[in-house]
C-alpha cells in the first residue's frame, strides 16, 4: 500500500535534475525528496540508449527499495530512451514521470504560435521525441532542433552569466535552424540556470520555456489525483551520488538553494 508519507524519487545524470527537484519543493513543500545524481555516469548526453536505460533501472530499483511513492526522470536524455522501460520495471508500485510529456502538454496548448525550437543534449534531439509527440497533438506546428552539448558541462562547471557562456550561447542561437522561433523549449534540466541569458538573447521576444515548473505542477496534479499528496510540516530530504566529489558537492549549492549534503551510494550496490 503507498502511503502519501513516502517520499517523491527523482533522478538526472548528475545535478541538473536539481532544478526540478528545487521546483518539486516549492510547489509541494510538504514533500520528502530523494534525489539521485548518476555522477559516476554523468554525461549521459553522449551514451547509447542502452546504457542509459540500464542506469535508469538500476536507479529506479533504488529508489522503490527507498519506497518512493513517485519516480521523477528529471533527466530529457534519460525520458527520451528509458521511460517505458523504467515504468515497465516499475509497474504499479509507483507513478513515474518523465520531463517531456507536461512541456509538449504546455506547448501545444498556446495560442497563436508557428515555430518551436528545441535545444539538448546529442542523445536528446536524435530521439527527436520532441518533435514526435508535439507534431502527434498539432501537426501544423513547426519543430526545429539543435544539440547543444557544451552547454551542460559549462553550467556543472559554473561558467554563466559571464563572457564565455554569452559566446557560447549566442554562437548555438543564431544557427540559421532556430531563426523565426516563437517559443524555445529548453530540453535539459541544466539549463533553467542560463534561462536569463537565452531570454536576453531573443530581448525577451521569443517564449523561452522550461520543465521545472511545469513538471511541479505535474505531479502536483498526479498526486492529488490519487491522494497521494504529503502534508507534512517537516519533510526529509536526501541527495545521493553514485560518485562523490567535493566538486559536485560545491555545484549543488548552484543548483538547489538550502544546504546540501551528498551521500554516496554507488549503483552497483545490491
Ligand atoms: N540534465 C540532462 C538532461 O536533461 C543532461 C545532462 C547530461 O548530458 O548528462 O538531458
């Protein structure tokens, strides 16, 4: 029996999937989180759909033995190859969600719009899952997409808001692929951290949208459903990586504002 105590599981690569664990938190505060960065596996942007399904599912086995409730992939690359795979392994004992579907429910839901950009990881934008599942609910929309891979490393590395992630961002913007655009979907759960960069790139004139919040509101929605939603006044948070280093250890504070501390727990533990 799922207890709406049990905590919510989410997941990335490493600490991107932060973003989303920050806007789980504010919109559901009575939630206790468990969060599983794949450090030992981070990029998964350039893995083969295999490999990535094979860390999700060792990764959602843990997170059911945690007794999660909910398993978040708050990964694009790891909800573009391993979500029907993790939902089969994990059957009923929990509601999983992926990043993609709530974005492509709030995209094709405004008014007025022709052209869609997306950018993300290699692994992402060859999945063309974006493209697929908008053009399956209003195939008159127009869905350009462009890899972007420096721009995750740069951000685990610190580098925005400064010259270096300027160039790097205005050099994959100005591709003549993503000209016209009225909406930008940012596919990776990096990059609501460079969001302030992309919007002063378009001035403000292109719809710049990220999963976080939305994927919040998501669950929020799921939950409630199923009155599953926690109100507890003092929820427990964990933060796992299946490699420790003090280099990731000083990123979180970059990606969830609060005190973090990581636990290592690698994946190969029975
Ligand atoms: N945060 C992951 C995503 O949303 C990408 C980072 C990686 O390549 O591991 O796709």
């Amino acid at each position: 029996m799922v207890k709406p105590s049990a905590p919510i599981g989410i997941f990335d690569s490493g600490i991107g999937g932060l973003t989303v664990a920050h806007a789980i938190h504010r919109f559901l505060p009575g939630e206790s989180l468990i969060y599983f960065g794949d450090t030992a596996h981070l990029p998964y942007g350039d893995k083969s759909s295999d490999a990535i399904k094979y860390y999700s599912i060792r990764i959602a086995q843990f997170l059911l033995k945690k007794k999660c409730k909910a398993i978040v992939i708050a990964c694009n690359t790891a909800s573009s190859m391993a979500y029907d795979v993790v939902r089969e392994f994990t059957g009923s004992q929990a509601i999983v969600i992926n990043v993609i579907d709530p974005v492509v429910e709030e995209v094709t839901h405004i008014k007025g719009i022709g052209k869609i950009g997306v950018i993300g990881t290699k692994g992402t934008v060859r999945s063309e899952i974006y493209s697929r599942k908008i053009k399956k609910i209003k195939p008159s929309l127009d869905v350009a997409s462009l890899a972007t891979p420096l721009l995750a490393p740069m951000i685990e590395e610190g580098f925005f808001n400064n010259k270096i992630s300027r160039t790097i961002i205005n050099s994959y913007l100005s591709r003549p692929k993503l000209k016209k655009l009225d909406c930008l979907i940012l596919a990776c759960t990096h990059y609501p951290l460079i969001k302030p960069e992309i919007e002063d790139y378009y001035k403000n004139s292109v719809n710049i949208i990220d999963s976080a919040r939305s994927v919040a509101l998501y669950l929020k929605e799921m939950l409630t459903k199923k009155k599953l939603l926690a109100k507890g006044k003092n929820p427990k948070h964990h933060f796992y990586v299946s490699d420790y280093t003090d280099a990731f250890e000083k990123s979180t504070k970059i990606f969830f504002k609060g005190k973090i501390r990581l636990e290592p727990h690698s994946l190969w533990e029975k």
